[in-house]
C-alpha cells in the first residue's frame, strides 16, 4: 500500500527523507544502480498488462492487481512493499528479531525494528524499483516472500560476484550459486521459525510424508526465496521431490536462507541483488543441467516458464505440468493457450478461492489501518472516509473502518458491487460529491486517475490520500509525497504456499488424461483441503457429515462441497 | 399471536412428514446449489406469508385476520405441496399480502361456474369476483411504491416496447407485486395471460384488478387440484391466440404445455424460471435433450441470490426471534450451524447485537471465512449445553438430533433459517414423555420430564418465512430480474441462445442492481472513455467476468 499525503500536511515526513514518488533518489547502498526514472514508464505497462490479463475482469484483475497494489502494486513497487515490511504482530514473535527487511535487529522488540525498516526502507527502494522488469508477479502473496529480505551479512560480505566464487556445502557438493554458504546457519534458523507459522505446510508435510506422492518428481522453481519458500522447497523434497531453484525477482532473496537450501543439498541459484544478465543465468542453471530434465514448473511471474519456453522447447516434452501463482505469469499462460502453444498443462493457483480471499479481503481488511496508522498515526473515529472501489479489497477496507467508527463513503463503478455496498451501509457517492469534505481517499480499483489533479485541489488541508489498489496510476501523481507501506502476514504466504504445494501433487499425480493443454484452476477438493490445513490455527472444529447426511445431500463426505460456481 | 389450534397441529405434522419425503429430490439439488438455503417447501410458505402481510399500512389489523387464516389454510397447502415446488424466497414473497378483504363473506360459488364480465364487457378472466377489482388497485398502487425499480424500468423502456408482439403466458403466485411485474410487461407492449403456481397465494382483488384492466387472469384462493390446472389450461388453449414465451415459477406451467401442446412450446422463444425446482426440472429437460427453446434461469442470478440469502435472513433472523420470543441478544450464546450466505447473514446481525457466536461447518473454506470473520468455529456437540439460541441454515438433515436437544439447556431456543423441516430432528420429540405446549403462534415449549423446556420454533420450519416478512424490495429485485430475462430472450438476436438452460447475463444482473441503487440515493460513478480503454471494459457494463464472486 502506498500512502500519499497531501503536500501541505506532510512537511514533517519530507524531513526523514522520504523520496517522492516520482524522483527517487538513488541512494540506497546495497544496489547503486538507481533506475528511478523507470517507475513511471514502467508502471502503466505493468498496470496495462494487468489489466489485460482479465479485461473484463476489473475484479479478479483488481484482486490481482489490488493485491499486488498492496504489496507489488506492480513489479516496481513489489520492492517497496517487501522493504517496508517489518515482522507484523501476527507473524510470532520468533521473527520479530530477524528483521523482514533486512535490517538486523537482533532485539525481539517490535519498536526497534519498525524503526529500523523505516530507515531501510528508502535506501532500497529506488533500485529495486529499477528492476520491476524482471519481477512480474503481482499478486500480493507472492510477494510476501520479501517480508524477511536478507538481513545479517550484506553489508559486511565482499563484492565478489558469487558467480566467480567457488562454494562447496559440508557434503561436498558444489551445485549451486549463491552469496555465501557460511551463512547456512543463520538461514535455518529463519526457517525453523517462518515453520512455526506454516503449520499447514508442516501438517502436509507430515500427512503426506509416508506415501511421498512427488516421488520422482523433478521440480524446478522460479519464486522468491525467503524462509516461507524455503519451508515449501523443504516440504515438497519431505514429498519426495527433487528441486532446483532460482529466484524470480532480482531483490527479494533472502541469502543466508538461500545458504541454508544450498547447504541442505538443494540447488539453489539466487541471491540478493543480481544484475538483469545475472537473473537469466541463474535460471538458465536451474534448468540447464547435465543428467537432470525437470517434470515440473512452479513458477511465479512466468519468467521460468517464458525461458524454457524460448531456450529448451524440447524439455517441455516431458513436463507434467506447470504451476503458476501470480497474476502476470497466469495472464502470459492464457495468452500461450489462446494461441495454441501451451504443450503442456498449467494450473492457476492465483485465482483459487482460499488464496483470492486472503490475498484481497482479509489481508487488506488490516493492512488499510495499519498502513495509515504506521504512516501518519491518523485516528479513523469519526473520520470521513471515502473508498474507490467496492471489490474484495474495497470490502475489506470498509469493513475495517467502519469498525473503527469512521465514516465510510463509496464509489463504483459496477452497479452490483454498489449494491452491494448499500447494503453493507455505505453511503454510495461520487468522488466529486465528497471530495471537499473527507478527511482520507482511498483508492482500490484497479483503474487509473480514479483521483485526479482537480480533486486534489479541491482536497481539503491535511486530506490523506492513498492507494490500496493498482500502483500509481489510480492517483494522479502530482506534488504528493509517496510513502509506502504494509505487511504481508506469513498465515498469508502459508496459504499461498501450500495451494502451491497441493497444485504439484494435484499435477504430478493425475492420471493420464485429467489434465489437458490448457490453463486450469485448482480443484475445489484441493482448495477445500487448502483451508481445512488452516483450521487448526484457529483451533476449528470443522464437522463431519454423517454417511446419512452424505447421502440425503447428494456429496462425498469428503468434498467438495460446492459446485463449482459457488461465489462464498 | 397466540392460538394454539390442536387440530391443525396434528394435521400440520403429518403433511410436513409428507413434504419431507417428497421434497428430497429438490432438496438434494438445492443442497448442491449456491441457495441451498432458500428454499421453503410449501408448507413454510404457506404459513409464513399469511403470518405478515407486507400492506404497511394496515399491519396491524391484517395480521390478527390472517394469523386465524393460518392454521386453517396450513394442512391443506402442505398436501397441496406437489403443485408449488417454487422454492425460492423470493418467488414466495407475494404471498405476503393474501387476500384479506373479502374472503370469508364470499359466496362459496366456485369461480369456474360464474360468468363474470370487466367494465369493458371481457370476460376472459375467472377469477373470484370482479368487483373487488377497486380493492385490489388500492394494493397495486401500494406495491408500486415499494417497487420503484419496475416502475423506472417501464419508463424508461415504454417507448422503445422491446416487448411489443410479445405474447407471455405466466404461472407465479398472484399478487400485488406479481401486478405490478405483469402491468410493467404490459406497458412495454406484452400482451399476457396469467396463472397462480400455488393454490393458496392468490390474492383475490389483485386477480381482479388485473382482470378488469384486460389482463386475462384464471386463478383464485383456493383452488382444488383440478382448478388448478383447468386454470394452467384456460391460459394456454385459447383460440387465436398463442404464447411465444413463458415466465414460470415452478416449473408446471412448462410441464403442462410440454405435455399437452408440444406444437405450442415449439412456437416459444423462451422460458424463464425462477425457482430452484423449476430450474431442475429444465436441467433435467435439457439433460435428457428434450428441452427444445431456450431457457433462463434466473434464481441463481447475484443480485437476487444476495437478497433472497444474505441480505433477507440478515434481517429476518432478528426480525423472526424478537416476534416469537422476544429474546433479548447482548452477551447470549448462539450457535449457528452452516456459514453459507444463509449463515452469513444470520451472524453478522447476531454479532452486531452484541451476541457470542460460534459457527458449524462442514466446508473448510466456508469454516475458514467464518474464523477469519470473527467466528469460533466448534462442532455442535462442543457448545450444545452452553448455548441459548441454535439456528440452523445447513441445508442438511438432521443437524440437530434428539440426542442434542436432551442435552440443552433449560430456556434454549432452537430454530432453524435453512432447508425444510429437517434439519432439526423435530419428529424425535413426539415422544410420549415430552410435553409439548404451544405458548403462542409458531412457539411450542417442549418440555422434559425434569422440567427442563426448549422453545422450539415454528416446528422446525423455515423461520423467516414462517415468523418474519419478506420485505418487497426482495420482491423487486425478483420480479425486475424476470422482467429483463424475459425482454433479453425475447430481443435475442437469433442464435444466442439455443436449446440450453442459460443464467441471466451479467449485463443484466447488473442493470437490475442498477435500477435498485436509485432507492438509496446511491450516486453509482462513470467510467470514463480512457478509464474503460485502459480497463478493457465496456463503459456501460459488464464490468466482471462470469466467474466473479462479489
């Protein structure tokens, strides 16, 4: 989420130095390579192909995008996101000292590491911003794998590339790249905790593990690598899965957790701040291999899938099956099915229902309050809100401040989600009806200059203007300060991760047939048992149905449930 | 409200074991269907709507007359349940205003052997008696108020009359809102003849109205099986005159010409069809290859979905307690069994009053939503002797076993919003040790041999119909969604649609949301040219893909 405050009010913020949207000052130490200048070209492509990827579907699209406007409003905020991203209250407590931005911050305390971040946070962005071209997932959760970027040893360690350095792990083997092996130990530390918060993935891991159904299961990953991914990669070897992986965003790996891998027998090619020649031969290595063909894909932003599309046709021969989890990487695989050229299946986890939920409503239901509190400690009691956008997102920024007591005005577009709203209580407006009076403009659309320069101007002083949706382009970006902020909880990246993980079985395991050349969604069993693997975090008692009742409804009592047009 | 009826009650009990039985199949498929909870079976209908007229004004008086009407009318609709299979809400609302002026003084003639003439000398109608034609105006103009939407859509589209030729034979309950619907398909150049699909929702005056302004109209309160049917046929078979499209609620009036005039049905251009029965009934049509014109179905359009579950039983759950119980909901314990939107509902009002909630569920993902809204989710055995209030809305049967209710506490109501009688285990308390004693109108005490009771309410059946109202902007949603299925059918270029069940467009579930939004004086906003360029979407709709889940 980016958070942008009226000029007027926002001197204070401008002393901390806080780079405005549009002329980032390149000053961040890790990458010296400020593209800056590449954010406004960038963001309407990325915006534009976003919004392609399901025209008509300002929703699902927003979903998308909305999501990735939290978090990765698009590939060029991506960075921001996960550099803002600090161990949130819902992440235990155990992460809290591995700051999830990188900064270390070996004390527990939340306070101290907030602080820490904020400082982070604008020395990365501009040249993670720079590199948006490589990183296309934009749906929220996977990014999430930012939240805990490498922390300990990137300032201290030398400036060899690890592509000129010769490691080898404690056994011996020397196939992977990464920055530097010695950190293994810190990495697994990080791993044991993200797996104290995936429980799921771990009571898949326990379920599955003695009838290993990725037993000959050779995967090669394209995503971001941070502990939560780790415990998947992890998870999906406990199946019987041999992995190979690299990284699908220049920024985001998290080193010593890519040491850890690396050290653990996986062949990892990843580590923070790879150049764009960099990200291509890492994954040219993943799959590039002599004695090893890979069976399966998972990939986030399509960047795998594009490469071995384009280097190694003939490798698609015999891959079962690919999975894809962000927006862009699944738009790019509809566009290779309408054109008759996806060889092989491919399962959209992006669009399943558990997944959608929690990457729109429930996490932006609290990233709106915490991202304007973090920001500009606004109390919402009594404030007049007006939120742009009734969709997933729109609803759940609503629903939490309305709880908070303000008062909440909406705008659509798409008459059924302003009923919608109506009904919910919200007062239906035009943006121009009540831009004179509201205190705080919220944007969640998925279109662009939904607030231009003329509300702007009609603001009134001290108005706070944000967006939770699709990057820049749905606020005229004029003279407004652009901050930027908002966690991704790791229960989110663990529902993301485990509709990974059952999307590989689903695919490696269905029988001859199942699957055609096309792009699929989840099954609903598979997204029924999604949830179900996350019911035990809330010590929920899902019931059973009797044989009776099985039979009276006409279901197994198993699942699914649902058929398939069921909207929950 | 409070009548005990001894006789009716026992009759009640067995012609709902009927319903129960034979509504298995509906309710399978309902079960399997995004409104598995909305469906009534006749019997609730029946109950609920005479229980609360919508006619504001005149509350009061109406509900005394027709709570007597109630128990009287209730066996015989419940074994007349084989006719109405609508099981929808919303198809059932327009019994909420059953005639109340002029039943009880009228001749017991049937209307069949009456000849009866409109001012302009017609007498294609039967109906019960004409002159009650002011009465009835009196309840049309009413409804108009409510149903604003209709009223704007025939505005907006008298001009153009994209019905003009369009012959509509329709089967629904007849009411003041159904006059409204069909005056709208008038004005927008339909020409129509019309049925009752229940025997006992027809309100009189409002068939007479209808009658006197040309409206050919064959139905009456009460009619026998065989009236009912003749009344089916009387709309049909007419000389030089033809129907070229449908609009059924239930399913009978499509069965009835399919079976009698199957060169009749060939000339149709469309059905469209409201309630979930009717709906299976055409898959089943479809399935088997032998449905041969299009179809729409539009129970399952969103935005009659959303009013017919969430927002309806949102309201009425309240609405439904207060009136038979007067409980009061700060800090008591409720469970409630299913979190589909029925269940969604029903928490987010008990939770707003200040209620403890926790949540059954059978379906991980809809447990998940519940746990993520704030819910405990438990199984009911977990919280069964802590709770004061268990409402079901499952859809499933036995939810609530005897087992269950033995173990509740002193005080505890139980009810249920969902499927039918059975969800609660309600034939497991005639047992000769339990005392039952009805308090009031729909609350029966059962009592244990300790002295422990339970408040059961309204047998079981469906809540919200039996003891609440469906409001008539429910109605209006129902009734503007058909009114646009049945112009998009009949507009459809060739080809469209061929021999197939189709859901309505989403084009025009979002218009019928958009007629609607002028009641909250909601200021909907536009896209503009380079805003839909930049979003691929057309400015004008539809703005998501089917696939959407609001």
């Amino acid at each position: 989420m980016s958070v942008q405050v009226v000029a007027a009010k926002m001197a204070e913020v401008e002393l901390k130095d806080v780079p405005t949207g549009k002329d980032l000052p390149a000053e961040s130490p890790v990458t010296p390579t400020s593209e800056g200048k590449n954010l406004p070209r960038n963001d309407p492509h990325e915006a534009g192909s976003a919004a392609a990827a399901s025209p008509t579907a300002e929703p699902s699209a927003k979903a998308g995008e909305g999501g990735t406007g939290l978090l990765t409003p698009n590939p060029a905020k991506m960075p921001q996101a996960s550099s803002m991203k600090r161990s949130d209250p819902q992440q235990n407590g155990g992460e809290a000292f591995v700051n999830r931005d990188g900064t270390v911050a070996e004390a527990p305390r939340m306070k101290k590491i907030q602080f820490a971040d904020q400082k982070q946070e604008f020395n990365k962005r501009p040249s993670k911003i720079g590199r948006r071209s490589l990183s296309r997932s934009i749906s929220q959760s996977s990014t999430d794998s930012y939240s805990s970027a490498a922390s300990y040893t990137d300032s201290s360690d030398d400036e060899t590339s690890p592509r000129d350095k010769q490691q080898k792990n404690s056994k011996g083997n020397g196939d992977f790249c990464i920055k530097n092996i010695k950190q293994a130990d810190f990495g697994r530390r990080e791993i044991e905790i993200a797996e104290q918060e995936m429980p799921a993935l771990m009571a898949l891991r326990k379920r599955a593990q003695g009838e290993k159904p990725l037993a000959g299961a050779k995967i090669v990953g394209c995503t971001h690598i941070t502990a939560q991914t780790a415990v998947l990669m992890e998870t999906l070897s406990a199946l019987g899965a041999q992995c190979r992986w690299a990284a699908c965003n220049i920024y985001s790996t998290q080193n010593e957790v890519a040491a850890a891998l690396a050290e653990g027998g996986f062949s990892v090619f990843a580590w923070k701040g790879e150049s764009e020649d960099d990200f291509w031969w890492c994954i040219d290595r993943c799959v590039n291999v002599e004695g090893w063909q890979p069976n399966m894909i998972l990939d986030d932003g399509g960047d795998l899938t594009h490469w071995i599309y384009k280097k190694y046709p003939s490798m698609f021969k015999k891959i079962k099956g690919i999975v894809e989890e962000s927006v862009t990487g699944v738009h790019r695989l509809y566009q290779l099915s309408k054109a008759g050229k996806l060889c092989v299946p491919a399962m959209n986890v992006n669009d399943s229902v558990t997944k959608q939920k929690f990457d729109n409503l429930y996490c932006c239901r609290e990233s709106i309050l915490d991202g304007l509190k973090r920001t500009t400690d606004v109390m919402f009691g009594g404030k007049q809100v007006v939120v742009c956008g009734y969709g997933e997102v729109g609803k759940g920024c609503c629903a939490a401040l309305k709880a908070m007591g303000s008062i909440v005005y909406v705008t659509e577009i798409d008459p059924i989600c302003a009923l919608q709203a109506c009904m919910d209580g919200f007062r239906l407006v035009k943006l121009t009806e009540v831009i004179r009076q509201v205190d705080i403009v919220i944007t969640c659309t998925g279109n662009k200059n939904v607030v231009v320069r003329e509300n702007l101007d009609r603001m009134k002083n001290g108005c706070i203007v944000c967006n939770m949706g699709h990057s820049n382009t749905e606020i005229d970006v004029g003279r407004l300060l652009n901050l930027s902020c908002s966690t991704v909880p790791t229960f989110v990246l663990s529902i993301t991760a485990t509709t990974q993980a059952l999307a590989l079985i689903e695919l490696y395991n269905a029988p001859e047939g199942r699957y055609k050349q096309d792009v699929y969604l989840l099954p609903k069993k598979m997204d029924e048992y999604v949830a179900s693997l996350h019911l035990p975090t809330f010590d929920a008692h899902l019931t059973e149905l009797s044989d009776e009742q099985a039979k009276y409804l006409g279901l197994n009592k198993n699942g699914p449930f649902k058929p398939n047009y069921y909207r929950y």
